[in-house]
C-alpha cells in the first residue's frame, strides 16, 4: 500500500468479502487490523504512510521494550 487510506479501504473491502464466504479468522484478523491502523491514523492525522506491523504496535504499546528510542 501506498498510504494508510488505501489499506484502510483495502481492509473494509476484504472484512465484506471475508463475512461473504463465512471465514471467521480472517474476518478476526482484518477486524483487528483495521482497528490498529484506524487508531494509529487517529494519534498521527499529519502521518499518510502505510504503518509497517512494528509501527502499529509500537504506536498501542509506547513503553515495550521494542519501541524503546534511546538518544546517543
């Protein structure tokens, strides 16, 4: 994806087309998804990159050890 709008939109699509076919792990998955990128575009409205999985966890769990940012 180029943007965060386009896998949002790409998302809203395949959760229709997941509860379409009756996949309820998939439906579970991209709900959750959509979920994470909707709440990281929310904290960074000026951010139109597509989040990397890293980015969205980091962005949910600010003190995890992972998203540690240290100054030299």
């Amino acid at each position: 994806m180029k943007s965060i709008d386009e896998h949002i939109q790409k998302d809203q699509s395949e959760i229709q087309a997941a509860k379409n076919t009756g996949d309820d792990a998939k439906l579970r998955h991209l709900t959750d998804e959509l979920k994470s990128l909707e709440e990281y575009k929310e904290h960074n409205p000026e951010d139109k990159h597509d989040p990397t999985s890293l980015e969205l966890y980091c962005d949910a769990n600010p003190e995890a050890d992972e998203c540690r940012v240290y100054d030299d």
